[in-house]
C-alpha cells in the first residue's frame, strides 16, 4: 500500500469517497508520494494572505513537471477540484480551496534557461521571483514586474494573478511579459501557446473562439480600459485585431481554467542609472492629485504611502531605520532612469519643480533609498498593525484611472467615515492602483455584516470612477461576487461561457470568478465570533496577528534577517512562521486542530528555535516563540515533561549547584568526557549523542575573577554574570572587568542570584520562568533604581527583560530592569570620553545572537565596532543552536543545517578573522562544528586582546562521534549530503 493509501485507510468512514479515488488513481501513476491528507497539511494551507479559511481536503508537492501532470490527470478522474498554489500570498483567497490544493512552490523551481539574445527566460511556475532575478543579472536583464512579495512570490502565482508590482509602470504587468505557457486545461488538454503565434487546435480555444466571436462589441468596449483593470477575464487579448493572445489571456484567470505547468517570459534591460525622489504633501488624496504632472516625466515607479506606515517602522525599528521625509502626512516615492545620468537628474529636478509637493528632494544616498522602498515593501505587514485596531485586507487593491485619482481617493475616505472604520491607503500611485487595510471589526458580532456592506459600497464608488475592483492581486474569493458593480451582464454572462469553455466540470479553482460565493462567506474570524473559544482571547488575537504575506518565505540569507531559520533549512511550511501560526489559528478555531496536546500543535512548533527572529522581521509583529513557549506550557500542564526539560530547562539550577559544591564539577567533566558514561549522560537529559557536552567551571564566575583594584573616582557598575558564564568554563567575566576599569568604571559583581528564567521559558514551564524573575527582580530593582548601571554578559538573558519579562510579571518594576541592564556596547555608547581601541587591519566577523538582533538591537554594537577600524563582517542569520534546541534529540541535522545557511559559510570563507559572538550558544557551536574559537566582544575590546594565529586549516562542519563510545556512525558534512532532514519528536517519558 502506498503512503497516501496509508493516510487514508479503510474503514475511515470520514474520508470523502473522491479522495478515495484521487488516491487510487495517483497510485495507478505511481504518484502517491506527492499526496499529503494528513490534517496538519489541510491545517497549513487552510487560509492563504487573505481574510478567507477554506480547508482542503488534501495537498499535494508534485516534485517534478511530470508528477504535476500525473496529479492533474488523477484529480480530474476522481472529480477533485484542484486549486494551485505559489507561495500562497494571495490577499484575495485565491490559493484556497475546498479540494486538493496544489503547491507548486515547493519544488518547481527549475530555471531551464535564460536566452541574452532574446531576452527571455523559460521556468517552472513555482520559481520565486527573486531567484529569476538573479539567474538574468549576470546578463544585465531582469523580469520587469516586481511586487512587493518578489523575494516569496513565485512566477506562476504572479502569471495567475497578473501581478504587477511599483515598476509595473515602467516593465508592465505579468501578462505584458508573458512569452509562452504551458498549461493543462480543466479539460485536460495539454496546450502549448505563445505569444504573437496562431493558438493550437483544441477543444477548449475552438470553443472560445466561438464565444469571442458571439460578442465583440462586449469585448472592444468594457475591455482593457485602462492598464490595472485587473479584474474578472482580460478577454481583450483575444480581440481578433490583438492576434487571438490566450497566452497573455490567460494571466490573470488565477487558476480558473487551465494549470500552468511552465513559462517563457519576457526579460528587460534595467537602465544604468536611476533617481530616487521624496515629495511630501498634506494628505495622501493631495498626493494623488499630482500623479499626471509627474507621469509626464516618464517615471517608472511612483508609489504612495502615509505618514502613519513610516511612523510604524520608526516605533518597532528605531529612528535609523526611517530615513529624512519630506514634510507633510502623505508621500510619493518617484522614481526616473536612463542611460545618460545628466538626464535622469534633470528629469528628477522636473518631477521637483512639477510635482506641486509641500516639500521634496532628490534621495541621493543609496542606502537611504533602499530603505524607504522597505518601508514600502512592507506596506502590507505593517498597515496591519499601524491602526488602533488590528487592519485587514478585503477591500485590497481596487484601481481607477490615474488621473481620477486624487477625487476616488477622497471619496473612498468618506465612505470610511460613514462606517466609522479607518484605513491606511497606499500603493501604486502612478498606475492609479490603491492598497488599504481596514479596521473593520470582524471578531466582533455583526462584524461580517459591516465587512460585506462595506465592499459593496466601495465597489460601486470605484466603478463610478472607471475602476476595476482590483489592480493587480485578482479577485479571488474576496472579489468576484463584486465583478457586477463594473461589468454590465453581458460581460459577466461571458466569463461563464468561457469558463465552460476550459473547464466545463468546474474543477479548477471553483468559487473563483464565476460563481463566487458572497464576499462574507468562508471568513476565517467567523469562527471567533458567537462562541466560547478553547484558548484565550489574547492568545487568539495573537496569533491572527499572522496576515499571511509570507515574509519568512523570503528566499534571503541571514543578512537580511533572522527569521525564520529552520524554514532555510528545510523549506517546510510547516516550519515558517506563518505555518506555525496557520496551525495555531487553526487550534483558536476549534474545528481541525484538537487542543493544545494534538499532534499537529507539536509537529509545527518542534523546530521552531524560539530566535525571537519573527518579533523583529515579520512586519506584523508574530512573536512565535512566545507563542511556543505558551503552547508547550499548556501542553505539558499536569504531565510528566521530556528529560531535556528538567535537564537544560533547570540548567542554571543544576549549573549553581555544581560549581558551588567543591570537587562535584570535576567528578561531573570526568563522567560527561568518559566513553559509555557520556553516553548515559547525554540520554538522560535528551541531548543528542552528536554532542560535546560543556564542562562546568570549578567554582562560579565572580570566585574566578581577582577583582583588583578600580580606578580612584570610578563610576560605579553593576556586572550581571548570568548563569552561563557563571557555570561553564570561560574567562568573559574578567574581560569585562578590564574594558570597564580602562572606561573609568569601578566595576563590581551582582552579589546574589539573578537568573532570568530563560531556560524556563523556553521549555515552556512559565511559573518557574516567573518564579526565577521575581527573585532576579527583588535583586536587579534596587541596583537600578538607585541610578547604577548593570550590565549583562548574555545577551539573550538580557534581553528577556526587554521582551518576555513584561508578559511574565504584572510588575511596574520590570520596565525600571529593562532600561537599567544594558549590553556592553550600549554603556560604552553612553560614556563620555570613552575611545574605542584601535583595531585598524583587524578583520572581525560577527554573529550577533539572535536575541540580540531581534529584541535589543544591534546598532550600538554595530557603531561601536566601526569606531575601532576594523574590517567587519555581520552574519545576520542564526547559528542554528539557540540554547536547548540544537542540543535536543531530533533537533541536530536542522540545527547544523541552521548553521550551514549563513554562519559556518560565512567563518570559512574568512579563516583569518577574529569571529564575534557574544551568546553562549554561538560560540558552542562555532566550536563544535567550525572548530573556532570565538571572542566576546569585552574580550575584544580588552587591552589583553591580541589577533589569533591565523587559522589555516580546512573547519569541519560536524563533530565526529568518538568512535569508542558507542555513538553512531560519523557522517559526511552536512552540505555534501541531501536528505531529508531529521525532524524526531520530543520524546515524552
């Protein structure tokens, strides 16, 4: 029997008679193993970027073209509807569906060819736009639509949506770069178009021809209005003066009436040289009305956006990450090419003189300018949480002729007034297209009501205006009962007809654009209203925070974030943030996911690092590993918990315990670094065999150091020695003592225990977590409060102040803590007079700990280490073994694959730098499998540092097991192998 068989066995008497036969049918094509009906696949893909839950009832990962078709052809024998998916981005709930969802994105990726001559790519629908870009830059060329999801968003998905993108107006949209398609039609027949070629026979284009033909006049008149008239079926290109297209037809049928199985599409030439403009003006509606006069200068982006986004970025991301704005509430972001710089910066200085801003300038720093397109790429993410209530798309993208603009926009603001809802447009300005996410109250009664009223209103207004009811995201679920507001019924009687033409079975993606279901249906908040929830209401309202877009897909390395590490290394959904959230809404709902212990709950947290990475890069702010630590709490409540709880989750206990009895750290390194007896050892507190265990310091942190004598006059500091540098072996404590004295401090030691509970919190037993910070809190509150600085050595147990301690503990105290314990780099910052050390021809890289990056921050390290002259190199992304996680059972081949994405490469391609890592955790596993031995940075800063030997031999990438030891077999390094990573259970007694 085959594994999908499996999945569905006999006798289960709640599996649908259709998925029986879809499963008999792909295991007659020897296709099964692309199958999944497990309920954490219909958990994951139940809700895509949109406000619509529609549970499938299976998803499939065809690994080849050949599997898809093989899944196409069994799904339309057993008649079960198919819905594809790319990267599942969608706002208007068009990746959804109530049959097999298809994903595409997981292994489609295949580039076949990029052709310079002819400026064309050929790819399978699933590769990401981003990767596209990459494979045509080394030729100079690029695919011209570029959404703000492009480092996520798959080729096939854009083609489906006919997405579009900022430079749209300058490169088109998909279905203007659109060269050729393979498609399978609902039909099943297989089809080869291209674009400016006569169509193939087949069934379905004889049909469509005949319903072309039947209405023209339709056609020529409510047709390709104008250029983001997205919505419903863009039948112009197949006017018969427009060549008959189907192939640049089909964009934008999101799936409606054939499958893409493969693309060739155009490729542009981006112009050498390019100009950023800010223009500042009262209002976002004032904004607009400028749009035609700086159209004339031939722009090729102009983008809107409101002071409140910005003031967003500048609340969660501090000050720097804002660059200077114009005056005013609402913006444009302009930008001009060329290939003769003189010109391009007249007609910037034009677009300056014409644009009729309250303020404005030409952005020349480049660094600037990347960083006010951010703030626009994260629009979607961070309109969601810019209001006082959480923000939803819905009402997503509607588009009118950019020169009624300026009028729809104050219409659309009244309209918001009337329903006393509140909105932050912003979007495509030049193309006339508007984003908006609405406060509208769906989690409360009657919420629905006012959702569905809403967008009928809107509609019409953007209808009355020429508009379409989107600009380039398609109508999906969220929109097509509204395609009557802008199509006469002779333009919607012919969308049926066309859909019978290609899919007379209604298979394919069905209540999609023909025969929607009202826009209220299938809304995901409908099952949080009128009924008793089996979470809290807060913990439901947070993990709804999740939107959907899919940043911790983003096909990124570490430098450009931390989250999330383990989707890098295993390319699950399960194991991205939003995964992980779809599940625990999922649990919020009720209805699949069974309560706190079900499996699926486990399975998508397991590898979850608890990096805290989401908190700073998910634009909405999903703090997944709080919600883990929550999650696992309840699931253990009452029950026996995994060893590696009572063994790494009480590790401070054990640790003072061991260091403060005289010999018992000694006896304890000779058990764990005896062959057999470590073996035991590590079983016992369920750490993987493939481990070093550290060995335990003789006696604790503050008997190790000689605290000599400091300075006359000296400042007075408190040093937090935190329970790992306070157990384990290391000299880190006495590098600090010297970088303070020689800063004109009187350092001393925190007398009395002060564990932050981290290792509590993140095993998930939070009443011991609170239990440790209150006693830290009775000893911290009094250093601080009388004015005296403390300063931490771990980084992610200061951080715990900044983040978790506030959650913990009702306590004004813990804000007084979490301002008063500071990083080494940020008490330097503050001390007058002080001077970095001259490291100039030093060359350092650094890896900050992901808690740090994501909850302190790492600008006042960052400046601190450019200030001594080194030559630095920052590794953004995570080490991959985040306290407990990568010592655990089950959790060793990810956590070396973490380490693999970024870091391991990132130290070997530079053996003769100093590598920098203030977290325990980093420098354990740099040393265990890059065989270096990182510095903290006081111990770089110490007038006792001196540069390493340069390390001249090749690092391994895994630590052998000794093979006297019983352990397993050693293994090649992990990037010579392809396998499918180990995703071990916890292991419950």
């Amino acid at each position: 029997m085959s594994s999908a068989a499996l999945l569905v066995a006999p006798g289960d008497g709640d599996v649908p008679e259709p998925l029986r036969y879809l499963v008999a049918e792909l295991d007659r094509r020897g296709a099964s193993r692309a199958l999944d009906t497990s309920t954490l696949a219909r958990a994951l893909y139940s809700s895509d970027a949109s406000l619509y839950r529609v549970v499938p009832q299976a998803v499939a990962h065809p690994r080849d073209v050949a599997e898809l078709l093989a899944v196409l052809d069994a799904a339309r024998a057993a008649r079960v509807p198919v819905t594809t998916r790319g990267a599942g981005t969608s706002c208007a709930g068009n990746a959804v569906g109530p049959g097999l969802v298809v994903d595409v994105g997981r292994h489609l990726t295949a580039i076949g060819e990029v052709d310079p001559e002819a400026r064309t790519a050929r790819v399978e629908p699933g590769v990401v736009q981003s990767s596209l870009q990459a494979a045509a830059a080394p030729y100079g060329l690029r695919f011209g639509p570029d959404p703000s999801t492009h480092n996520r968003c798959t080729i096939g998905g854009m083609i489906g949506n006919n997405a579009c993108g900022p430079r749209a107006l300058g490169y088109g949209r998909s279905s203007d770069n659109v060269m050729a398609l393979d498609v399978v039609t609902g039909r099943g027949e297989r089809l080869h178009l291209e674009h400016g070629q006569d169509a193939p026979l087949a069934s379905s284009l004889t049909r469509l021809r005949d319903v072309v033909a039947g209405d023209l006049g339709t056609i020529r008149t409510e047709f390709g209005t104008f250029g983001r008239q997205v919505s419903g079926y863009s039948l112009e290109h197949l006017l018969p003066e427009r060549g008959f297209d189907v192939a640049r037809f089909l964009a934008g049928t999101e799936g409606t009436l054939a499958v893409i199985t493969g693309a060739t599409v155009r490729l542009v030439a981006d112009a050498p040289y390019k100009q950023l403009v800010a223009l500042g003006y009262a209002t976002m509606a004032d904004a607009a009305d400028a749009v035609m006069a700086v159209l004339a200068h031939r722009p090729t982006a102009v983008e809107g956006l409101d002071r409140r986004i910005v003031d967003v970025v500048r609340r969660r991301r501090g000050d720097s990450a804002v660059p200077p704005l114009p005056r005013g509430d609402g913006f444009m972001l302009v930008e001009v090419v060329g290939d003769d710089p003189g010109e391009v910066s007249a007609r910037a200085a034009r677009v300056l003189a014409d644009a009729g801003a309250l303020d404005g300038f030409a952005v020349t720093d480049p660094t600037e300018a990347l960083a006010l397109w951010k703030i626009r790429e994260d629009g979607a993410g961070l309109a969601g949480v810019s209001l006082d209530a959480p923000a939803y798309p819905g009402w997503e993208d509607a588009a009118v002729p950019p020169a009624r603009l300026g009028a729809y926009l104050r219409d659309f603001d009244a309209l918001l007034t009337e329903f006393g809802l509140d909105a932050l447009p912003y979007g495509h300005f030049g193309d006339g297209c508007v984003h908006a996410r609405i406060d509208f109250p769906l989690t409360s009664a009657g919420g629905s009501d006012v959702y569905r009223r809403f967008v009928e209103q809107a509609a019409t207004i953007a209808a009355s205006y020429g508009g379409s009811m989107s600009g380039e995201h398609g109508d999906g679920r969220a929109r097509g009962a509204l395609l009557p507001a802008m199509y006469s019924p002779g333009a919607i009687a012919l969308f049926g007809q066309v859909k019978d033409a290609f899919d007379p079975d209604d298979l394919l993606n069905p209540g999609v654009l023909v025969d929607p279901a009202p826009v209220d249906a299938d809304l995901r908040s409908s099952g949080l209203v009128g009924h008793p929830l089996p979470v809290s209401r807060a913990f439901s309202a947070e993990v709804h925070k999740c939107t959907g877009v899919g940043k911790c897909l983003a096909n990124t390395t570490g430098a450009q974030g931390v989250m999330c590490p383990s989707f890098q290394a295993t390319r699950e959904e399960k194991d991205s943030t939003r995964g992980r959230a779809r599940v625990l809404q999922e649990l919020v709902n009720g209805t699949l996911v069974g309560g706190w212990r079900a499996p699926e709950v486990h399975d998508a947290l397991d590898l979850c690092l608890s990096c805290k990475g989401c908190a700073r890069d998910c634009p909405t702010g999903i703090d997944m590993a709080a919600y883990k630590s929550i999650a696992t709490d309840h699931a253990y409540a009452g029950r026996l918990r995994p060893r590696s709880h009572y063994a790494l989750g009480w590790l401070p206990r054990w640790g003072r315990m061991i260091t403060r009895v005289p010999g018992l750290s000694s006896l304890i390194n000779l058990t764990t670094a005896t062959p057999g007896l470590r073996n035991l050892v590590r079983w016992s507190a369920g750490v993987d065999q493939r481990r070093t265990l550290p060995r335990f310091a003789d006696r604790p942190a503050r008997k190790r150091v000689e605290q000599s004598a400091a300075p006359d006059g000296g400042t007075p500091v408190v040093v937090w020695v935190d329970s790992f540098s306070d157990c384990f072996d290391g000299d880190g404590a006495s590098s600090v003592l010297d970088v303070l004295r020689a800063a004109g401090y009187a350092p001393e030691f925190l007398e009395r225990n002060a564990c932050c509970g981290l290792t509590w919190i993140s095993t998930g037993q939070r009443e011991g977590a609170r239990r440790q910070l209150r006693q830290a809190l009775d000893v911290l509150h009094p250093v601080v409060a009388a004015g005296v600085p403390v300063v931490g050595l771990e980084p992610s147990c200061l951080a715990v102040w900044r983040s978790d301690a506030g959650e913990l503990l009702d306590d004004p105290r813990v804000a007084d803590v979490a301002a008063g314990v500071l990083t080494l780099a940020e008490l330097l910052e503050r001390t007058p007079g002080w001077t970095a050390p001259d490291l100039a021809g030093v060359e350092v890289v650094a890896q900050p700990h992901c808690h740090h990056a994501s909850v302190i921050g790492w600008r006042a390290d960052a400046a601190l280490l450019a200030s001594t002259g080194a030559t630095v190199t920052t590794v953004g992304g995570c080490c991959g073994l985040a306290g407990n996680f990568g010592v655990e059972q089950g959790h060793y081949d990810v956590s070396v694959a973490v380490a693999e994405h970024d870091l391991l490469p990132a130290v070997r391609q530079r053996p003769d730098a100093v590598v920098l890592a203030d977290g325990f955790s980093c420098r354990t596993q740099l040393a265990e499998l890059a065989d270096r031995q990182a510095v903290t940075l006081a111990q770089l800063l110490s007038p006792a540092f001196r540069a390493p030997t340069p390390h001249h031999g090749p690092a391994p990438v895994e630590v052998a097991p000794d093979p006297h030891d019983g352990s397993a077999t050693a293994e090649p390094p992990i990037a010579q192998q392809r396998p499918t990573l180990s995703q071990g259970s916890v292991d419950v007694p």
